[in-house]
C-alpha cells in the first residue's frame, strides 16, 4: 500500500465528487471505524409495531364456537409456539390481522409467513418460506 494511491476520490464526468476509493489494504484498517460510524447513523430500526389493535378487534368480534388458537407453526423451519404471545423472546411478530378471522405471522427465525384463516369448522395454516431462503427452492 502506498499512501498515494491508498484513498483516491472519484468524480464523475462532470468533475463532481462521486465518492471516495479505498485500497483493499487500507479498507481492512479502517472498515471498523467507518461500519461503526455507519450504525451510528443509521440504527438498527426498533422491531416493527405489530396491529394488535386489529388483533383486539377480532379478539372482540370473535363469534365462532371455538376459542382463537394461540398456537403458531412454522412449516418452514419447524419454530413452533403455543402461545405466540407469551414467548421471551418472541418466536413469531403478527404482521397482520383482520377481523374475517386471519391472522400472519412473521417466523423470527428463517422469517416464513404463516397465516392462519379461522373458518367456523376449521383452521387453515399456510407457510410461505421467504423468499431468499434457499433451502425452499432445493
Ligand atoms: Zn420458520
């Protein structure tokens, strides 16, 4: 590494700063310093608000002759819950509800969504892996 040619800025045709070019050398010695200062920026956003609100209302319409089920499967990876809400931590964050009796899921460990569909004699489950798990598509 030559101190030279160690940071070198980048325009574009123009002649306007681009950015700025690190050798690979010279990025391994302060990559720590900049990702860290990078966080400090940019925090890891707080776990997302789940609708509970929604989650009250269909707790509060509830009119099928069972009790809604707590329990929460993930096909996907196996995580499983009886009581989705009572997990420390959380196994599954609801990421939706509605008052016609569904419910989904977020799987906090592979993120699948599991969504369930209250019907008078029935639960439907379904699992859909995420996207950019690569163990679904093998
Ligand atoms: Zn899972």
């Amino acid at each position: 590494m030559k101190k030279d040619t160690a940071i070198r800025y980048l325009v574009d045709a123009q002649g306007n700063p681009q950015g700025v070019y690190l050798e690979e050398e010279f990025w391994q010695q302060v990559c720590a310093h900049v990702l860290g200062q990078l966080e400090k920026l940019f925090p890891v956003e707080p776990i997302l608000q789940e609708p509970l609100n929604d989650f009250e209302l269909l707790k509060k319409y509830w009119d099928l002759r069972y009790d809604l089920p707590t329990d929460v499967h993930c096909d996907s990876c196996g995580n499983s819950s009886s009581d989705w809400q009572g997990d420390e931590p959380r196994k599954f964050i609801l990421r939706a509800a509605n008052m016609g009796g569904l419910l989904s899921f977020q799987c906090q460990c592979c993120n699948a969504r599991v969504t369930k569909c209250h019907f008078k004699d029935k639960v439907t489950v379904t699992c859909t892996p995420h996207p950019s798990c690569a163990c679904a598509s093998r």
